[in-house]
C-alpha cells in the first residue's frame, strides 16, 4: 500500500515523544496496559494542554502500529508506519473533528458562508462507523477532538501537522488541537457513536479528548477509560500515610463493611470529604504504580490488578462528583475491592 504523504515542511512536527516519556504517569501506564494486553478499546485522555493529549494519542498510535518495536517495546521511530504516524499522515489514525471527513454538500456550505462548523455532525459518525465496519486486520486507531485551523502562512507554527482528514477543508493550514467539549460533540452525535463504544469493531481503539471529563456525555465516558493527564509543572504530593497502608494491606481486606468503616472513620477525624479521599487514594496508586515500574517489580499480573482499582477508583469519583451518594458509592467501591467487582 502506498500513501500520500503531503509536503508541508513548515508544519513538521518534531519527534514523537517515546510512549513512556509522554507523562510521568499516563506513558508509563499505557505502556504496561500494552504489555499486560489489558488495554482498553475506549479511551478519554483528560488534561488542560489538548496538544499533550493530541502527542500522546499519537504515540500511543505509533507504538501499537509499529512494525519493528524495540526490546522494551516501544516505537522505533524508522519504520514506515512510525514515520506516517509521525507526519500525522498514517492511513490507520483518524482523526475526527469539525474538519473532519465532511461531505461536499457541507463543504460547499461553509465555502459560502466562509465560517467553520461549529459541531461534529452525525453525519461525520455515520460516515466514521461505515468505514469502521469495514473488516481489517490492522488496527486503527481513532482520535476525536475539536480544533482550530489556521492559514498555512500564519507566522505562529504549532507542533501539530494537519490530519490528513482535514485535508479537504477550505480551513486547511496549520491545525491546534483543541478538547472536546459538549458543544462540540453534541448529545445527537454522541448517542449516534454510543453503540459502537459499547460494542466496538475488531481491531479499533478510540481516543477522545478533552480539558474535563464534565465535558462530555456521561454515557460516553462510562464506556471509556478515563485517564487523566497532569500539566508538566504539577507536583504530586506525597500521599497520606494511611493510604499507603491502606493499599499495602488491601488484599487482606475481605469484609466490605470492615474496609469502609476503617476509610469512614479515618474521613471523620481529618474533616475529610468522600471525594478528597478517593483523590489520595488515587494519587497513592499512581505513587505506588511508578515506585513499583521504577524497581521493575510490577509485572503483568499485578499490573492488570491495579489497573482495575485505579479504574473502580475514577469512576467512583466521577460518581461523587456527579452528585451520586458519596457513602454510597463508597460503599459500593469497598464491596468492589474486596469482591472483585462481582
């Protein structure tokens, strides 16, 4: 197969970030999600530089569709496939946004009207879902974001080169990733793609992107894996000693109602909100993840273990946040991790 590759030297972004450089946590973590073939089919990357977001969605693309992965197994960077991922021009990344895959009656629309669309249509998911059920037996990978174009002479060079889906658009230029947001991807075109995040076709991985989770449609992030990306100046504080015990024993706790009197009381004598103490408990796995990566002690089996309570943990706390019963979805976590989930 042979692709197009456009000639935009101006707009040639610099080397991909390894995958296990792309952040202190979400790399690392990915990376291992890869290697215990626990990855999710459904992704939301959620930080406030949606250009990170937009580089790491790459290389995360570039190290699954890698044809010669290195020892450790990361991307090459020589390959083909790594230099089309790299120029933003692999045929299997798509990437869907509002100038994205439009068909010529809306094209010749917004040449008219000389202004961008402001959503991602339905029409743009339907077209995305037919070409999805096309079989493959390569992977594709899918980003959603929202964006904005500029002129290909505008002095200002972003580290983004275009898509190549946006190739068509009278806004054709340099191209910022942008999140998504509620008024991007709207309730129509969120339902539109619901079926398929729950039933997605072989061989696809989605990757949505936003600033907040908040800004997308609950049911499209309950069937994702949310992980979240810190900006490059945050600092982690050391989590609360009672968290780091708490993980150390965790495996021993098998009465859900022990293990949530235990958190509860501990809540009650700092003044603590529910929701404060799942940001701890979070924040201490992602302490004890890289701790355990660094000494090379994490292997596959407890990789895909703590990937699992990472996910109960985030989801309980967008529960909290979404105005759910915090005892009660403390307790529902508690009968989790001392049941599996069953």
């Amino acid at each position: 197969m042979s692709v197009k590759i456009h000639d935009s030297p101006t707009l040639t972004p610099p080397v991909l970030e390894k995958l296990s450089e792309v952040d202190a946590f979400a790399g690392p973590f990915l990376q291992k999600a890869i290697h215990a073939h626990c990855l999710s089919p459904a992704w939301v990357f959620a930080g406030p530089n949606a250009v990170d977001l937009y580089r790491a969605s790459l290389s995360l693309a570039q190290t699954l569709l890698c044809t010669q992965r290195t020892s450790d197994g990361l991307a090459c960077g020589m390959c083909k496939d790594c230099r089309w991922t790299e120029a933003n021009q692999h045929p299997n990344v798509i990437t869907v946004s509002r100038h994205s895959g439009l068909d010529d009656e809306t094209l010749d629309k917004i040449k008219k009207s000389k202004k961008a669309a402001t959503t991602i249509a339905v029409s743009q998911i339907q077209g995305l879902i037919q070409h999805l059920g096309l079989s493959s037996d390569t992977l594709r990978v899918v980003i959603f974001a929202d964006g904005e174009c500029f002129p290909a002479t505008d002095k200002t060079v972003h580290r983004i080169a275009p898509p190549m889906e946006t190739q068509e658009s009278p806004f054709k230029g340099q191209w910022l990733p942008q999140g998504l947001s509620h008024k991007v991807l709207s309730d129509s075109s969120s339902n539109k793609l619901l079926k398929t995040l729950e039933e997605p076709p072989d061989n696809v991985l989605f990757i949505l992107l936003t600033h907040q989770v908040g800004q997308l449609m609950e049911t499209i992030v309950s069937r994702c894996q949310v992980l979240p990306f810190l900006p490059s100046d945050h600092v982690i504080e050391p989590p609360h000693p009672f968290f780091e015990s708490l993980w150390a024993n965790l495996i021993g706790y098998t009465n859900a109602d022990d293990l949530h009197q235990n958190i509860s009381a501990f809540a009650k004598e700092h003044d603590w909100p529910v929701e404060r103490v799942l940001e701890q408990w979070i924040e201490s796995a992602q302490a004890q993840w890289k701790r355990s990566g660094q000494l090379g002690l994490l292997e596959a089996k407890a990789f895909g273990w703590l990937h699992t309570r990472l996910y109960w943990l985030e989801a309980a706390r967008q529960q909290v946040r979404d105005k759910v019963n915090p005892e009660l979805v403390l307790a529902q976590l508690c009968f989790q991790l001392c049941h599996g989930g069953k």
